[in-house]
C-alpha cells in the first residue's frame, strides 16, 4: 500500500494540483478514482469522507484532507519540497493561492466545464466567464513578466496551484501564446522532473462518448 492515497479523477484540475506535486516530489503515492460524472462525490459514503462533496481528498497516516490549497500545504511540510522557505514567501504564497481558488482557476476551470461537460450553456454565459477568465490571466501573465516562477526563484506550491488547469487550452478555447509570460512559465512546469499530463497522471481518461458530443 502507498503512503499517500489521493482521490482523483482525470478531469479535475484541482486534483492535478496535489497529483503533479506528489509526481514531482517522487513521493510513495497512489490514484483512486471517483467516478465523479456517475455521481460518486453525491454518495453518503463519500460525504462521510468529505461532507462538502469535492476532490481531491488526500488520505496519509490515518488522516484525511481536502481542498487542494489545503493538501498542498500540507505536502509542503510532510514531504520537505516545494514549501515556502520564511514567513514572507509563506504570505506571498497564500496570496497567489487565494487568487488562484477564487479567480483563476475558479474562472478557468468553469469555462472550461461550460464549454466541454454542458450539453448547452448559454452563450452569454460564456461570454461572462471567459472575459472574467481573461482577466485572471492577465494578471498572471503581468507577474510573470521578468520571472521564472510566482513566488521566489525556484518552484513552489503556488505555481502547482496556479498550473491546475493551464495544460488544457484546447478544452478551455484559449491560445497560450496570447499570454507569453504565462506560456513560458507553463513549458517550465512541464520541463520539471517527473512531470505529466493530467490525463496521463490520473485516472479516468477518456470518458466514455469523448470527442463523439455525448459528453458534451
């Protein structure tokens, strides 16, 4: 058995988060899939591991933890890697970990649902979030200018936070070109040690009826 079990399925990018930080970290670790499209996160059996119903779910020495900010602070300590290194960069990190939960991949990853696990959405809707997604780029984009990674000068769980979705732009309908600082810095992430793909790192890859509009 792995010391670390996360809960996880392939399309999550909140789950990538703390799935990307244990490959990189070569931790002792294992995938268990929830069937999130069949409703496995609405069971009773689920809730009672998670009453608010979401992955990822980090379990470790008898303990379990949710909400990826909150896992990848807790790898941080429990594995030695990739953690803020004073009390300044601690603070910097939680900055851009806020932003990241309640804009960017708040914004991003609704997109992305909307225009990919939606039979139909409205297009206003869409239009909405892409611009409010747009603007949560921008902003990291206008960090990165000038940096390699978002807090200090080597990885940290913010960039792991802030890379949760940025690997799927086709899905998304968004050219990293656009936004070269941010494009860069994603090939950085992706050239790391250990490195893959969402849907190479997790299970549940693909759905059933992808790419033949049933899922869509």
């Amino acid at each position: 058995m792995a010391e670390y079990t996360l809960h996880c399925f392939a399309q999550s990018g909140n789950a990538y988060k703390p799935a990307l930080m244990l490959a990189l970290s070569g931790a002792d670790w294992e995938p268990r899939f929830v069937d999130f499209f069949k409703g496995a996160t609405k069971t009773p059996e689920y809730r009672a591991l998670n009453v608010m119903g979401e992955v990822p779910l980090l379990e470790h020495r008898g303990r379990i933890w949710s909400q990826s900010g909150v896992i990848l602070d807790y790898l941080a300590e429990a594995l030695g890697s990739y953690g803020p290194q004073d009390n300044d960069e601690r603070r910097e990190s939680l900055r851009w970990m806020l932003f990241d939960n309640h804009k960017f991949t708040s914004y991003t990853a609704t997109l992305r649902y909307l225009r990919n696990f939606v039979p139909t959405t409205d297009p206003a809707v869409l239009t909405a979030f892409r611009a409010r997604a747009e603007t949560a780029w921008k902003v990291l984009d206008a960090h990165l200018a000038g940096r390699q990674w978002v807090v200090g000068h080597r990885p940290t769980i913010a960039d792991f936070s802030l890379a949760g979705y940025v690997f799927w732009p086709e899905e998304i309908g968004v050219d990293w070109n656009d936004y070269p600082n941010l494009r860069d810095w994603s090939q950085r992430i992706a050239g790391l040690p250990g490195w893959q793909h969402p849907y190479q790192l997790m299970p549940g890859h693909p759905l059933a009826g992808w790419g033949t509009g049933e899922n869509k």
